[in-house]
C-alpha cells in the first residue's frame, strides 16, 4: 500500500549546520509530496509542497526536489537556526487523502 | 480571517466517558477532514465531510466513533465509551469549495489531545 518512510528522530544540530531529513514514499499513482512543520504547542503548518517528478518546493530556505526514480522528497536547509526547532512531516497526497510519515523532531542548539 | 479552530485544546476523559471535539473551518470553507495522531506516529485519515454528507469514512473505527458537519455550526467528532487507546492528537483540516477535496489546499488546526484516564 501507499506509505512515507522518514528518517527517525531526534535529529540534533548546531545552528548554521547543514540539515538533510530523508524521506521515501511508495506510491501506486502520482501523489503530490509535502512537507509539514509543527513548532512547539502549535498545530500543523505546510512548509512545502512539489506537484509532480522533478519539481522543486521551497520555503524559508527549505527545499525539496520530487525525485521519482529514487521515490524520494528529502528536506534540505543550508544553514539552520534555533527557531527552525520542531518536528518535521513528509506526507503524500492521493486524491483528497494525506498520508503520513512518523515525524521527525529537529533540535537546534545555538 | 482565522484559521481552523479546534476545541478543546486539551481533553480528559475517564474511561467509559464521551468525547466530543469540535471543528470551525475556515470561512467559505465547505470541506472537513479529521485525521488522529497516535504517540509517536504520523498522522492517520479517519473522515472527510461535506456539509451534511459524510464523502468517506474508510479511517473511523467501525465502533464508538461518528462524525458530522451539520449546515450550521462545526464539526464534530464523537467518541462514546472511550477507553485508553482513544488517547492521541486529533486534528482537524478544511480546505475550499469544489468539486472534490483537495490535498493541496489544506488548512490544519492546532488539534486536540484526547487524554483517556
């Protein structure tokens, strides 16, 4: 069945570290990719999204490539700040359905 | 214009009790999703609506779980009778008129967290 496969967590960083969180999905059709975010007591935001094979999202320095050869939407950010502090979502999209990683929870220290 | 609001925040129910969380899309929103976050897990489908229809339901638990989004006021997610693995973040989305739903064009509240005592 369709499911996201995300890199286990926490994942600890120092600020201006370069950040890579790895995600892989399986698919029978062509979903959308997403990444969410949700910082500390808040709900969930998107942070970006890419539609079909080779698009890129982007974001707040965040980016992400639909890599559909290698099934994968892994998250990059150049160089990371304690505010990017949360846990992290990969999911896909099919028809009006999300489908979810487990999360990923990014901890900056300064 | 504000987002999606869910409430309560934080819900603490005995084992047996009732749970009622409530769901306010966003304006001019007519799409309702309910999805459930267990500990340590991702997010899981559980229902989307429509104003007075339920569209697909393939996610609620076959028992103790209902859903509505009556014409007027939120919607609501109901839990009789619940017991401890009730307990998880319930989130709630909207997304605008059409035709279908959208995945792309979702609006996501801050949950509620169900605690079973």
């Amino acid at each position: 069945g369709d499911s996201v496969t995300q890199m286990e967590g926490p994942v600890t960083l120092s600020e201006e570290a370069f950040l890579t969180i790895n995600c892989t999905y399986t698919a029978t059709g062509y979903p959308s990719l997403f990444w969410y975010v949700q910082y500390p007591g808040e709900g969930l935001q998107l942070l970006l999204k890419a539609t079909k094979a080779d698009d890129k999202g982007s974001n707040k320095g965040f980016e992400a490539t639909y890599r559909k050869e290698t099934t994968s939407f892994h998250l990059e950010k150049g160089s990371v700040q304690v505010s990017d502090s949360a846990v992290y979502f990969c999911a896909l999209g099919l028809n009006y359905q999300l489908i979810w990683g487990a999360g990923t929870k990014l901890i900056i220290k300064p | 214009n504000a987002g999606v609001m869910q409430n309560p925040r934080h819900l603490v129910r005995r084992r047996g009790q009732e749970a009622r969380l409530r769901c306010s899309p966003m304006k001019g929103h007519s799409h309702v999703y309910w999805y459930r976050q267990l500990p340590e897990e991702g997010l899981k489908f559980m229902v989307y609506l429509q104003k007075e229809n339920i569209i697909d339901e393939s996610g609620m638990p076959k028992e103790r779980f209902s859903a509505e989004f009556p014409k007027e006021g939120p919607s609501i997610l109901r839990i009789q009778q619940v017991v401890r693995g009730d307990s998880a973040a319930y989130f709630c989305a909207s997304s605008p008129p059409g035709v279908q739903g959208s995945n792309e064009k979702l609006f996501f509240g801050s949950g509620t967290q169900l605690s079973v005592l």
